[in-house]
C-alpha cells in the first residue's frame, strides 16, 4: 500500500506498517483492537493485539526499526505472531495487563485470561455471565495499582479494607502470591469491584495458575445499563445512554457529571494519560474533566461525530468516516487528518499506546489494521521549515518545550534556523527578529554575509549547515541577487503554471534590489548593535565591532559611524583605516585612532580638517560647552577640530606632541589652548619651562592664563615663574592703559569689548594689582623698572611699598591717586605719629605748583587730630588757610586731647580704688 498524503501541512504521525487479516482467515472481521509494550531480553517491543468477530485474538508485532532496504514508498507489513481461539462469540474488548504478562478479554459476557504471548489456551474467569464493560483502576504513572496489590503486603490490605470487601479476623494476614490487579466489572446496572489473583491465596492452589476474580464490593443502582467505564484513582466515571456518572469506588456514592440529549451517539470515554484527565464525548464534541469531575479547559469539537477515540502525545486521534483526525488537546485546533480506506467502509477501531511516552496508534476496518507511528518532534519541524510555515514550526517547538519535550537550546536552535531561511527569503527583518531570540546563536554566524571569505575572522564562523534547509552563507549581495532571481523563475513558472513555495507578498510587491539590500544591511547591523551587549570573546568582540563599521559605512550612516568610533569599542584599527580614508570619512578615522589610544594619528587628522573645514558653520557633536571664541550656538567647523584635538591632548603626557599641536590650535581658541595646558586628566604634568618658551609671545593671554593656573592651583613657588607673570601682566596693562587713552572714545565701552575678546573675567590692571599684594615671591625692582614712566599709580604704590619706600607711598596716594581713605590707612600701618605729621605736611605744601589740599587736611585733624601735636601743627598751617577751617580744626584737635587726658585721670582714679 501506497503511503498516504496527508491533508495538512502538519505533519504529526505517518503509517508505518499494516496487516490484512483476510490473509490468514477470510471469514472473520476486525472487533476489538489494543496496543501495549512489551518487556523483553533486549528492549520494548510493541504488540497489537487483534480480537475478531469470530472469537480469535492475533498477536502482532509492530517493528518500529527500519531494515536495510526497506521502501520509503510503501508500508512494511505488520508481523504476525501467534493467534488463539477464545470462544465461539466476538472478542468485544482487549484489556492488556503488560505488567502480569497476562491478557485481559471480554467475550460473551464473561471474562477470559491469557498469557501475553498467547503461548496457551484463553481460561474463562470463574464468574457470572452478563459482564458488558470491564477495566482497570488507572494510577499516575510512578505510582503502584492497590499500592503494590501484591497479596501479603501490609498496604493491599489497608487498600482492600478500604473498599470494604475484605475483612480478616485478628490475627489473620494474606498469604503471599504472585501478584493481581483490581478490576471494576458492568454487569447490567451493577458495579462489581474485584480482585484478580494470579496464583495462590490463602493455601489453596491453582494449579493452571490463571487466576481467579475475588469480589471486594457491589454497587447498586446505576443509572441504565453502563456502555462505557473507566476507573482513575478512587472514582469510576461510567456512561449511559442517559448520561455520564462519576462513583467513588470507596463509598459507592454516584454524582451525576452532566446528562446526554434524548439522540445522541453512545457515550464514550478516554483517559487523557499525558495530563490525567479524562476526555468524555457527546456525539461530536470531547469535554475533559479532571478526576474530580471538574471541567478544565475548553471543549473539543470535532468535525464529524465518529467511530473511536485514541490518545497519541499532546494530540487527540479519532477515526470518522474513512479518515484520522488529530486535534490539539490544548487549543482544539485540527492539526492533521489522514485518509483511512474511503468512505463507506464501516465502522473504524483506534487503539493507542497506555502511558504518557506512547508513540504508535493503530486503526482498524473490518479487515485491516494499520499502525501508525509518531514522527519525531524535530522530524515535524523540519517538515513545516521545509513548507515555509515558520510560525507553526516556532509553534510547535514552544508547546514542545512548555512541556518539557524539548530544551531551550533546540528552541534557540530553531529560532536561528528560521532566521537563516527568512534571510534567504529576503525578508530579513523577521530573519533578525529570530536571530536575536536564540541564546545559542554565535555571532560570528553572519560575518560571512557581510565580508567574504577569506578574511581574519573566517576560522571563527561555525560550521553549522543546522538541518542543510537553507543555502550556505555568501555575501549579501549575493543573497539579494539569488534571492531576486529566484522570484523571477518562480514567476515565470506559475505562469506556466507550475506551484511554488516563494511569497506571494513577493509577486504582488516586487522588491527593489537596493530596498533589498538597505533592508539587509540595516538589519543585520541591527542584530551586531545587539551583539555587542553580550559576553564574547576578544576575537569575536573584534569581529563584531570591525564588521558593524563596515555595515555603518555601506549606509554612508556617518553618525553612527562616529558614535562607535567615539565610545569604546573593538574594531581593528588596519581593518578599517584604508576604507575610511578612501571613503573621506576622516573624521571617523580620527576617533577610531582617539579609541585606540593613537593620539598622534588622531590629531593630525584633525589639524588637517581644521585647516580645510569650509567657513560654514558647523554643529558641535556632543560638546559639553561652548567655545567662547565664537559667541554662537554654532561652532565652525575648524572649532569643532580643534576641540576634538584639544580632548586627546588634555589626556596626553606626550609632552612633544602636546606643544607640537599648540600652536594651531591657539590659533583657533586661546581657550582650547590654555584647557590643554592645564589639564589635570594627564599622569604626567608638562614641563613649566618648556611650555613658557613653546607659547607664541603674540598670545599673552595664554602664557598669562598658564602662569596663573601655575601659581595658584599648582602652588609653584618659582620666584621665576612668578617675575616673569608680574610683568607679563605690567607690560599688557601699560597697553591697556595707553589703548584706552589713545582718543576721546568711551572708555568704559572699550573696556567691555576687551573683556569681551578676552579669556579673562576681569580686566588685567584688576589681575595685576591683586596678584602685585598676594605675592612675596616676584622682583618688585623689574617691576617697577617697567612700569616706572607709565600712569600705573596705585601699581606703583603697592611696588614701593614691598620696597618699603613709605614717603613714596604717601605722595602717591596722597597727591597722585588723591586717596585721603588710602593714605590715612597706610599712616595707621605705619603706625607712628610722625607719619600723619608728614601727610599733613603733603597735603598743605604739595610741592609742583599744586594748590595746598585743605579739605584732605582738615579729613585729617578731624580723623587723627589726638595723634598729632598742636604746636608742630600750629607751625604747619599756612597763612593762606582759612580763619574760620583753621578755628575749627583747631578746635576740634583741642577738644580730642581735653577729652583723651580727662579718660587717663578717670582710668587711674577707677584702679587706685580698686587696689
């Protein structure tokens, strides 16, 4: 027989071997039909056993091996091992006790048991006729039937006393024996549950060793005749045509599950082994209960009311109407349905493996049976890759591993594997999508899409075909293009009229090749980006970072070209610089070399784009601050060079190469500049001396800014440093001075523009005279000898007075600067009496033609009057000075010593007293 096509595009179980039993006799049909596997010296086989209209039960063995040679087009036929006659009536049930080795068979109405290798005669049980369904308490698998139900042992008894039918006088036990089930008998509206015991039992022997069926308990009063049983745990759910029922076997209670309509088909039970439950049918829909009754999940519907039910993994089985049908037990969904014989050919048996591993289903019509086996999961998934129905192969690998049927790493496994063949569908998106949901897949998996072989990272690249579904690795171009030619053959077929697998999505949109090809890099550029988050090794992290960059390059995607170039990555540096180069893209060479730590080949670059930047304006990328030297939001593009530069150099301690770059880079910003000098990121901090002589003496700034940051930050006590910033900061405020003299213009508004093209906050003179009286370390002498012939007056005044020159001083502050405030204050430091003496004396004779100061003088008498003698004052006032200023200063000066002698009487009178 030819292999039959399935219906479906899922493929669940396939025929594996069949057998026509008019061959051995042409006058009997198929009645009852069961599968069990069978221990033997080597490994499990499994055994259909076949019970016929005419009383006979054969044995037939279901080879699961295939043999050298065999026909992958036709069935193997099933091997026929022995039969035996059991009576003159149909077989009407199999009950195969694999773990007695016996068989269990219903036959008019009474009960027979033979060996399971049929080796002898079928013995008729001692028991009354009228038997109409029989079968066996069913246990999770790992637990034992009775608790061992092994006459003799203490927890058959307890489990036997439990049911009520066995009672021992004090002091009795059970004798041993070799072993029984229980078993629970229909007999027209009775429950009889029994004992079956192979061997002896309390001293009495049986001498075929058969067995005998011992009574435990009887229950009355079943709603109709039972047509159906099946015992699970403590309860025994039965059905009539009125309904179904569920018994505790303990206490004979009966609760009804739910009732049947008035026509329906006869009622049907089937125990779910894989989740324990228990699927019960109403003419075409299954409902599962547990074994509590209760309903758990949605119901079954099948397509048809049908002939028999089986059981094969996560899946339904019946047979209807000439064909097999297998729905999901979870979703309800028909995944697969198998043509069976045609329509018409009568009623169909389906038998299934007990257990929750069973792997073979057996279908039977009148006079054939056929054995089908379950294709292997991955044998599934392959089939539905191959169709294209990737969803569904996902599908099912998740519910396989949901159930633990499967491990994560052959999800991981999958979900590569349809990656692979969506990318050579070019729907590469998708392709990505599964790329990244496998944990298993290495990265380096695609390297050979993007740089063709060989290159550095070709040893790298696994050489796994996975199941040879898809083509092998080959650059994307080249996957773009068979990909497209492809989809013109398949077109000229279909007009040929020729079925294909490709996209239909494909022929309705026909695809651009370079949409295509942007897809393709785009995405894979998607899955390295995701790649580099994970744990690799340096090789491959090499590879990852090198390939992105070239992916970045083919989509000319500057920014994000820079954006890796510019973080930490791996990319090798040889790989890549002749591509950039050639490419144009130096800005991207230049933090590629910055990341690698080659400083110098990352800042030539940039001296040689700041000399050809265009002078448009540019936007900073990512600067943190504005550079003051423009005094837009824009930065130029030579500004935008020179601040990259100036963030490798902050960071360097290669001295020569930080003084080499200075110059240009002052050029663009002062500020930049000053920031490279002073950085305090470098390990090593630049020679003072070597930096004075390398800044250009056209920036004073600068050097200015350098020796301050110097002296004040870097506490350098170098009286050298310290001359050679006191006049820098002279000569540039001589200039300033001058500057501002130059004309009549506005003086405070030059000086707001000089501040404002100045690196400084405050003006130079300000600098210089707050640096003059702060430091002891500078040569007031060269100082002074420089600004001698200048207006610099209060510069002066603080000069002459580190020199200790205080009549200088005086004369400055007194007549130049005309500060009365300064001068009295400077007399108060000096702190003799002789030195306000000598500033009256200034302020009343001022020398050079310059009219006597009264009103400075009389601030004075009134402010330090005590201090003064009035004779020597008297002698002092010239004849030109006021009577009535004279009178009262006078006066004043007076009143001041009457009042400072009369406080030393009361002060010596106050401690006489106290002593």
């Amino acid at each position: 027989m030819a292999k039959p096509e399935p219906s479906t595009t899922r493929i669940v179980m396939e025929p594996l071997s069949q057998f026509d039993i008019s061959t051995h006799s042409r006058t009997t049909t198929v009645r009852s039909l069961a599968i069990a596997t069978l221990p033997n010296s080597h490994h499990h086989r499994a055994v259909l056993y076949v019970g016929t209209h005419s009383g006979t039960l054969f044995s037939l063995s279901a080879d699961t091996t295939v043999q050298n040679g065999d026909s992958t087009s036709f069935l193997r036929k099933l091997s026929f091992l022995r039969s035996v006659s059991v009576s003159e009536s149909p077989v009407e049930a199999v009950l195969v006790l694999a773990d007695l080795g016996k068989v269990l068979l219903l036959s008019e109405g009474s009960l027979f048991l033979v060996d399971s290798e049929l080796s002898n005669r079928a013995v008729k049980l001692g028991f009354s006729k009228g038997v109409g369904v029989v079968t066996r308490r069913k246990l999770r698998s790992g637990e034992c039937e009775g608790e061992g139900l092994g006459l003799g042992a203490s927890n058959s008894q307890r489990f036997l006393q439990k049911l009520g039918g066995l009672r021992l006088k004090e002091g009795e036990v059970l004798q041993g024996g070799e072993g029984g089930c229980v078993l629970a008998l229909a007999i027209g509206r009775r429950l009889v549950i029994v004992e079956l015991v192979l061997g002896n039992r309390g001293g009495k022997s049986d001498k075929d060793g058969n067995g005998s069926l011992v009574v435990l308990k009887e229950i009355q009063c079943v709603d109709g005749v039972v047509s159906t049983m099946l015992w699970i745990d403590d309860s025994i759910i039965v059905g009539t045509v009125n309904g179904y029922s569920l018994i505790s076997c303990v206490s004979g209670q009966s609760s009804v599950i739910f009732s049947l309509p008035d026509v329906s088909r006869p009622p049907r039970l089937k125990l779910l082994h894989k989740e324990w439950r228990v699927l019960l049918l109403v003419d075409n829909v299954g409902i599962i209960v547990d074994a509590h009754r209760q309903p758990v999940g949605g119901s079954l519907v099948f397509r048809h009311g049908l002939d028999s039910v089986g059981e094969l993994s996560s899946y339904v089985v019946i047979v209807s109407d000439g064909k097999i049908e297998l729905y999901h037990k979870k979703n309800g969904s028909c995944v697969q349905v198998l043509p069976f014989g045609g329509e018409g050919i009568g009623p169909c048996i389906v038998a299934s493996e007990e257990g929750r591993g069973g792997e073979l289903v057996a279908v039977a019509t009148a006079t054939k049976v056929v054995c089908y086996q379950k294709l292997p999961s991955v044998e599934q998934i392959k089939d539905l890759l191959r169709k294209k129905n990737y969803k569904g192969a996902i599908s099912l690998v998740e519910e396989l591993e949901s159930e633990g049927e499967m491990s994560k790493d052959l999800l991981s496994f999958v979900h590569a594997q349809v990656g692979f063949l969506l990318l050579f569908d070019l729907h590469f998106e998708e392709a990505v999508d599964h790329f990244l949901r496998s944990e298993t897949m290495e990265p380096s998996e695609v390297f050979p899409f993007i740089m063709r072989d060989p290159n550095r990272w070709s040893l790298l690249v696994p050489r796994n075909r996975y199941w040879g579904l898809h083509p092998p690795p080959a650059p994307l171009e080249d996957v773009v293009d068979d990909g497209l030619m492809t989809i013109q053959r398949a077109s000229f077929l279909r007009k040929a009229g020729v079925e294909t697998i490709v996209d239909n999505d494909l022929f309705l949109n026909p695809p651009n090749r370079a949409d295509l090809l942007e897809s393709a890099i785009k995405n894979i550029s998607r899955y390295l980006e995701d790649c580099r988050e994970k744990n690799l090794s340096q090789s491959v992290r090499e590879g990852v970072d090198t390939l992105l960059m070239y992916l970045y390059r083919a989509l000319n995607n500057v920014e994000d070209m820079e954006r890796l170039a510019s973080s930490t990555n791996w990319c090798v540096v040889e790989e890549l610089e002749h591509m950039l180069e050639e490419s144009g893209h130096l800005r991207t060479l230049a933090f590629l070399y910055a990341s690698k730590g080659m400083s110098s080949k990352a800042v030539s670059i940039w001296r040689i784009l700041a000399r050809n930047y265009s002078s448009g304006l540019w936007k900073g990328p990512a600067l943190e601050n504005n550079i003051p030297d423009s005094g837009e939001n824009l930065i130029s593009g030579k500004a935008i060079a020179a601040a990259e530069a100036s963030k490798i150099l902050e960071g360097s301690s290669d001295q020569d190469l930080i003084l080499q770059h200075l110059g240009w880079i002052s050029d663009i910003s002062q500020v930049l500049a000053v920031d490279v000098l002073t950085s305090n990121k470098r390990e090593i901090q630049l020679s003072p001396d070597e930096v004075v002589t390398s800044i250009d003496p056209q920036k004073v700034e600068i050097l200015q800014r350098y020796l301050q940051w110097l002296i004040e930050e870097q506490d350098c006590i170098d009286t050298q440093f310290h001359t050679v910033y006191a006049l820098s900061l002279a000569k540039s405020a001589i200039e300033a001075f001058e500057s501002e003299n130059v004309d009549s213009g506005n003086i405070e508004t030059k000086r707001l523009s000089m501040l404002t093209d100045s690196i400084f906050q405050t003006t130079v003179r300000e600098r210089l005279q707050i640096f003059l009286q702060s430091s002891d370390l500078y040569d007031p002498e060269e100082v002074l000898d420089l600004i001698e012939g200048s207006e610099l007056w209060l510069e002066k005044a603080i000069l002459y007075r580190r020199l200790g020159q205080e009549t200088l001083v005086l004369q400055i502050l007194a007549l130049k600067l005309e500060d009365s405030e300064a001068a009295e204050q400077y007399c108060a430091e000096i702190g003799r009496a002789d030195a306000y003496m000598q500033l009256l004396d200034m302020y009343l004779d001022p020398q050079d033609g310059k009219d006597p100061m009264f009103t400075a003088a009389v601030r004075l008498l009134h402010n330090h009057g005590e201090s003064l003698d009035p004779l020597q004052v008297l002698e002092k006032l010239s004849p030109d000075m006021p009577l009535q200023l004279a009178s009262e200063t006078l006066l004043r000066m007076f009143r001041a010593r009457v009042h400072h002698h009369r406080q030393g009487q009361i002060l010596d009178a106050v401690i006489q007293v106290a002593m």
